[in-house]
C-alpha cells in the first residue's frame, strides 16, 4: 500500500446511512419496561422565596405516581432549595406512568411563591445592595472546562463584587506609555449577545436504577465519563455506582453535557422503577444553559507602520445564576493574537438572576473575537490601511508570548491569512464595488483542547478490526477513526469496526468538545492499532521465519516483501490465537495519551455583504473560510463541520439572541421567537483548507470543530461598516440596530454640515 492511501481522501460517514433513513435511535425512541415519565415544574420569577408546593391535586390524578420537591429528593442542587433564581429553574418533579398524565398533573401542582428583588443587568448586579444572586462557593459549572477553555491567568484575589465570582487579570509592560508610543489608537464598547446552541434534537435521558442503590443512565451526551463523575459528586455516589450509556446525540454544540440527568437518576433510585426525563421544546428554551453573554472595552494602539503598541481590554461576562462563565480563554484570546509588547487585560463575571449560562462551540472566543477583530479592522481604518495587511503585520508565530506568559505552539494563522490574501474574492474587494456592498475580513483562534484518553484495538478470528473507544460521536469522529486505523495498519476500513462502549466497558475518553476529539482519541487509537499490528507481525515472523522489518501487511495478508504468495492471512494468524490449547496470546492492542500540549487552529473568513438602507437588512452574499487544520483527514466532513460553524457565526452576526425583559422573562419559548439562520439566508460557502502540521496529532491532524464558529460575527460587523459607513458594536445586526445606526450616522453628518 502506499503511504496515506486512506488519509486525506473523502470518505462518507459511517452512521451517515442510519441517520438519513429515519434508523437512528435516540433517547425518545428508547422503551424500557417499567419505565416511569418526568416533567418538571418551572418558576415563573427571576427570585422567589418558595413557601409551599400544594400537590395533593396532582398527586390524586390517576396515573401519577409521585411529585417530588427539594426535601424528597434529600440532594442540594437538583430542585430549587427555599428559593429560585432564574425563570425555568426546576422546583418539583412530577412522575407519572405515561408522559400525558405527567402533562396534566404538572398543571395542577400549586405553588406559592413570594416574589423577591431580582437583578438583570449584570452591571446593575454590581452595584452596592444588589440582591446577592447566589453563594459563589456553591456548586459551579465545568462545561467550559470541559471544552478545553479554562485557560487560566492570574486569579484576581483582590476584593471584589459579591456578584463577581471570577476575575482574572492578565499584563506585561506598560501599557499607558504605549499610548504615548502609538501613532493611532482606537477604542470600542462592544456587546454580544446570549445564544441557544439550537439543537435539533431537545435535552434528554432515561434513569435506571440498580440494585444496589446506583444508577444507570441513557443519555444524549457529549461526554460519558464527565457525565458519570459529575452524577457521582451530586448524588454522593462512588463513580463505580453511575453506569452512563451514551446514546446517538441529536446536536450539541456543547449543551448536551450535563443538565437534568442527575435529577432523573435521584428519581429513579427513589421510586425504584426507569425514569424518563424529555424536555419539549418550550421547556429546552427555558432549562438549557445558553451561550453566554458578554461586554468588552478594547484599546488599542499602533504606529504609522501598522506595529502595535498596546492593548488594554475589559471583559465582563453575564453568567446568569450560577459560576462557569470562559473568563479565562477570553483574556488569553484578546492578548495572544496579535503580537502586542504591552498588555492590560481584566477578565470577569457577574451573577445575575437568568439562567446559568454553557459552552456553546468555542467558548470564550466569538465574544474575544467579536471586539478584538472590530477594533483591529477600526485600527486599519484610521491608519488607512490595508485590514489584511495589518493583520499579517502583527500575527502571532510559534515562539511567541501568549497573555498567560506560556509560548504558542507551532501555529498556522500567518499561512492563513496569506492564502486569505490571494483569494478571488479579497482582490474582488478592489477591482468589484457595487452599491451598498462591502466586504469584511476577521480571524478566528482556537488554542485547542487536551485531555487524556485510551483506546483498544482487537484483531478478530474473521480479519476484522475491533476499536473501542469511549469517545462520543458527535460530527463524524467515528469515520475518522476508522481511517486513522485503516492507514495505521494497512488495511481495507470496511474491515474496521469502530465501538462506542459505556462508562462501565469503555477505556477512558475526554468530552467531545474543544475541537480535541480526533486530536486525542484519535492518536489513542492510531497507537492501539499500531500496538495490535506489532503483536501480529510478532505473531507472522515466528511462523514465517522472518525479520518483522521484512513483513509488509497488505490485502488481509502479512507476507514477506517481494513474495505475495507466501505468508498467511490477518483471519488465519487471528484464529491461531484464539484456538484451544493455543500458545500464543490474543491479539490485543493498546493505545493511551496524555498530550503534553494542545495543537492552535486559526481560521480567517471573508464576507461580502449587501446592506439595504431602507429596511437595515444585511444580506451576505459571499462567504470564503481558510482554515488551518493540520491534516484534513477527512476533506468532506472537514468542509461540513465548517459550513456548520459559518452557518452558526452568521447567525450570531444578524439574528440570534436570547432577550430578557427588564423583568427577568425570557421573551423566546420556540423558533418561532428565537431566530436562526435558514438555508435561503447562507450565501455560497468556499473553504479553503490550509495544513500546517500537528506535532502530535494523528497524520498531523488539528481539532476544526472550533475555529470556524468564531470569526463570523466581526467579518460582517467589518462589511457593513465597508458597505455603509457605521460601525456596530453590539450583535446581533438587527435590521432595527442597522437602521438606527445608518439614521445616527445620517443625522450626524446633517449636523455637520450645518
């Protein structure tokens, strides 16, 4: 075979023929006997004392067989505890023998409530005599942690907000002498707004207990063992005792980590029968922890030339009700990018009385890419040069100072915007201007994900591969795995199985999230393979008396190089090892990582877009995506998952935000309220892959998943700006916001001219 026969070729994905034919099976189609159904109850008040649950009506419909509150339960953080504190937050459960009569009985529980003070906007949060939102030392989310984004810097230990769970400061040199030093200086305000992941498929499980007071969960999840440690620590449970099946996952984009599974198994293991907990989509609205919010001022400061002198930035993130906001990752972001010799940056997050917010793909970086590539592109503008330009001037390399004071890895972003500079449609930006029409560059950067993982490979008696993983499948990782092997050890992938096991079967995989999947358990199980394929060649060597370096696999054959006809084939030497009496071990390999470091990706788009001066409508008309991505294994999933991440950066750019009124409801229940981009809306979408080689990844490979989500909201802030003169600093693009800016900008240039 030749080198990379498999690798680098498109390949369709292995669940793909499931999927399309209506076969897959998720959580909602899964029966089990005995199984009981769940609905939650949900406050209606941003902040209420909760002073009685009346169910004794509901408890009488027929059917229902139990309304557990916070006391039944006998477990803090599951149901609200006295009082709640965001509208959705889950006061009591109600459990019946079919889903329908869990509906109907939900309606008829009474609860009092005595309305408390709430407070919405997080800066009003930090004001003296806020209400306090909650105790900061209480139980916080992981889930940015888990995508990789806990980057941390220095932990600000100073006195702080009550509010203010988290503070990180990063700096080096002096930044208010790189005032003086810069020729031009630009300084921005910049919101963007919360964001639902948008899955198809709502939130779900189902509970079951186990006899001896442990639980097993079937689970749309992204992440099985942070689910069953996670489960554990609430419950109070060995780890041992939490079983979780993770089952095919309807859409994630990081919400689907852990959310009503823990109260679904305390349920169980209470009534002793499976519970069954699925939201509809009006409750998914309400209980899904959503993309965070957040308001950043960025500085900054350049000479003549284009060399920065400085950059001063604050972050302020909107947490909703509990701690987990990516504070961290964002500082880290703003202050890597770009080679800047003085730094000033104070990352941060508030608590306010909504719900707590979640990763959404790449978290913490659209918010720092939104305000750093707004600002860098007003930077450009003022010193009247190229944004391309400018940006290439300044970027980070392999070696150089990160915010956190660690080095970047090798990095392809240079090559990036290199292969940005020679496309058609940036030397369109020059030659083709139509009315209204203007283009916009943005980067984007993911400093990728790490986390240990094993894997297993066995070489089966009929030649086949068997690799398990406990990695879930979210966008297609299990094909790539199956070419990972294929390549590994020379062999056709319809001979490779790629096998999902449980918490309880599985070897150790990290959560699919942070764009760290392929990075991780892929090596993983290129050196499983690689393991297996050792012990048969062992295995060929002694019974063909030769030199292992001799034996060429090929074709389901080992063989000595130059002889085909000799040898003996992989289902042949397989059997030899699982005969009675055999002397010779199973054929077993074993593959288990711990990167040292992550692999960055960086990706830079450009949009033209066309804005309507009469109704504020922004229309992107064409889109181009370059990313670097170290080794695209598989180019056409490798496309898709970055058409996905456009298609999801278009919609934080002009239509998606979560809204609360100033009196803490939600003003979204369905996609009916809550926009999202439609096909008709996305513009013809290029890719242009750069592969700038991972030191570690399998064949080179980089995380992609990320970087792609990024750079969209500030490409099109930077083309409306192009196309009609305003520049808008709070997304989404709303046709109202892009009409008051125009009438703004109108009316200040009447003023001007008298």
């Amino acid at each position: 075979m030749t080198a990379t026969s498999w690798i680098g070729r498109s390949r369709r994905r292995i669940e793909g023929g499931e999927k399309v034919r209506g076969l897959t099976r998720f959580v909602a189609d899964l029966r089990i006997p005995g199984m009981l159904f769940a609905r939650p109850i949900l406050s209606p008040y941003p902040h209420a004392r909760i002073e009685r649950v009346d169910a004794s009506a509901a408890r009488r419909l027929p059917g229902v067989v139990a309304v557990l509150t916070d006391q039944d339960l006998g477990v803090a953080h599951l149901l609200a505890r006295h009082e709640t504190s965001y509208v959705g937050e889950p006061v009591a459960l109600v459990v019946a023998v079919d889903e329908a009569t869990a509906v109907d009985a939900a309606e008829l529980v009474e609860v009092r409530y005595r309305e408390l003070q709430a407070v919405i906007d997080p800066l009003a949060a930090l004001a003296a005599g806020a209400p306090l939102v909650s105790d900061p030392s209480g139980h916080e989310g992981d889930d940015a942690g888990a995508h990789g984004a806990a980057g941390g810097g220095a932990d600000d230990t100073s006195p702080r907000p009550a509010n203010m769970p988290q503070r990180m400061r990063f700096g080096r040199g002096d930044v208010e002498a790189a005032w003086n030093r810069a020729d031009a200086v630009v300084e921005g305000n910049f919101s963007i707004a919360r964001v639902y992941q948008g899955y198809l498929e709502p939130q779900g499980c189902i509970a079951e207990p186990a006899t001896d007071g442990g639980v097993t969960i079937h689970a749309s999840t992204q992440g099985q063992f942070f689910m069953r440690a996670e489960t554990a620590k609430l419950l109070g449970l060995a780890e041992s005792m939490v079983r979780i099946v993770p089952l095919p996952v309807g859409g994630g984009f990081g919400g689907k980590i852990l959310l009503t599974e823990p109260l679904a198994a305390q349920a169980a293991r209470i009534l002793g029968r499976p519970v069954r907990l699925t939201l509809d989509r009006s409750h998914d609205f309400l209980l899904e922890q959503p993309g965070p919010a957040a308001r950043i001022t960025l500085k900054v400061g350049a000479k003549r030339d284009g060399t920065l002198t400085g950059l001063d930035a604050n972050v302020l993130y909107d947490g909703g009700a509990t701690s987990g906001s990516p504070v961290g990752i964002t500082g880290i972001l703003i202050g890597s990018t770009y080679r800047a010799p003085n730094l000033r940056i104070v990352s941060a997050e508030v608590l306010t009385h909504k719900t707590p917010e979640s990763a959404y793909r790449a978290p913490g970086a659209p918010q720092a890419f939104y305000a750093l590539e707004s600002a860098i592109d007003m930077l450009a503008r003022k010193l009247q040069m190229d944004p391309l330009e400018l940006r290439l001037r300044n970027a980070v390399v392999e070696g150089d100072e990160r915010a956190d004071g660690r080095r970047w890895q090798r990095v392809g972003l240079v090559e990036s915007l290199e292969r940005a500079r020679e496309s058609q449609l940036w030397r369109d930006r020059a030659s083709r201007r139509d009315a209204d029409e203007g283009y916009g560059v943005a980067v984007g950067g993911w400093p990728g994900g790490i986390e240990p993982a094993a894997a297993g490979c066995r070489i089966d008696s009929d030649g086949t591969l068997t690799v398990q993983v406990g990695a879930v499948d979210l966008t297609g990782t299990a094909t790539g795995f199956t070419m990972i092997a294929a390549e590994t050890f020379g062999i056709d992938p319809a001979k490779i199985r790629i096998v999902t096991s449980d918490t309880d079967r599985a070897p150790f995989s990290g959560m699919s999230g942070g764009s760290k999947i392929t990075y991780t358990v892929g090596k993983a199980v290129q050196d499983a393979v690689a393991d297996a394929k050792r012990q048969l060649l062992e295995l060929a060597a002694e019974r063909l008396e030769a030199a292992i370096g001799d034996l060429v696999v090929e074709d389901g054959r080992v063989f000595v190089r130059g002889n085909p006809s000799s040898g003996a084939s992989i289902a042949e030497l397989a059997q030899s090892t699982m005969a009675f009496a055999s002397p010779h071990r199973p054929l077993l390999g074993q593959g288990r990582i711990a990167h040292p470091e992550s692999s960055p990706g960086f990706a830079v788009h450009i949009v033209r877009v066309q804005v309507d001066r009469a109704t504020g409508v922004v229309r992107p008309t064409a889109y181009l995506a370059v990313q670097d991505v170290g080794k695209a294994l598989n180019p056409a999933e490798v496309e898709g998952q970055i058409h996905g991440g456009i298609t999801q950066g278009i919609g934080r750019a002009l239509v998606e935000q979560i809204v609360h009124d100033a009196f803490g409801q939600p003003q979204h229940a369905s996609f009916l309220e809550y926009a999202i981009p439609h096909s008709g809306e996305v513009p013809p979408l290029e890719v242009s892959l750069v592969e700038v080689p991972s030191k570690l990844g399998p064949f080179g490979a980089k995380g992609v998943g990320e970087p792609p989500a990024i750079p969209g909201a500030a490409a099109i802030a930077n083309a409306v700006e192009d196309a009609a003169g305003v520049r808008i600093t709070e997304i989404p693009l709303t046709p109202p916001r892009v009409l008051a800016a125009l009438r703004a900008s109108r009316a200040g240039t009447d003023a001007a001219l008298g």
